[in-house]
C-alpha cells in the first residue's frame, strides 16, 4: 500500500471540470497507474478532509504524435494516464485556489 500523497499526483483543472465542480460536487484528478478506487477515496478523504461518495476511473490512452525533424518525420506517443473522477457529499468542496 502507498502513501496518501503518492497516490495523487495533480487535479484536473479544466473548464468542463470546473463546471462539474461547482454543480455536482465532482473533481478530478490524475492518479498513479496502479491505485484502486479505495485508495483513491482514502487519499482525497485524507488530503482535503472531505467525505467522498463515489470514485470513477478512466484510463486515457496517450495520443502518437508526428514530429518532423532533419531526418524526416518521426513518430512519438504520449504517456498512458489515470483520471479518477471523485464525488464529495453534499455541501462539501474543494478549494484547489485557496491560498495555504
């Protein structure tokens, strides 16, 4: 079993989740490859000190990417991730723009 803060690695701040946030109490983050959803629940629930619903858990293929070089075109791919989507109790949220 992993420490709390290992599981989490950042939140997803992007405009649709923000939006999810301020509606349904849902927040997202991107989480290590091999957490489970108990261990994402218990690191939320730990971190910001918050009651956790439900956890939903996409993994997201990394896009392959063309780059052309000197030597001609070249192919890459993005890293695989792990997006957990967390759903707090009602009246609870996180503040990710709160000063500490």
């Amino acid at each position: 079993m992993r420490p709390t803060e290992e599981i989490l690695i950042k939140p997803v701040l992007t405009e649709k989740m923000l939006n999810l946030s301020e509606k349904v109490q849902q927040y997202g983050f991107i989480v290590i490859h091999d957490a489970g959803k108990d261990d994402i629940k218990r690191a939320v629930e730990m971190k910001f000190s918050v009651n956790v619903e439900a956890v939903h858990v996409i993994n997201v293929k990394g896009k392959t990417k063309r780059m052309s070089t000197r030597r001609g075109m070249t192919s890459g791919r993005r890293s695989d991730r792990k997006k957990a989507i967390v759903t707090l109790q009602k009246g609870q949220k996180i503040d990710f723009f709160a000063g500490k």
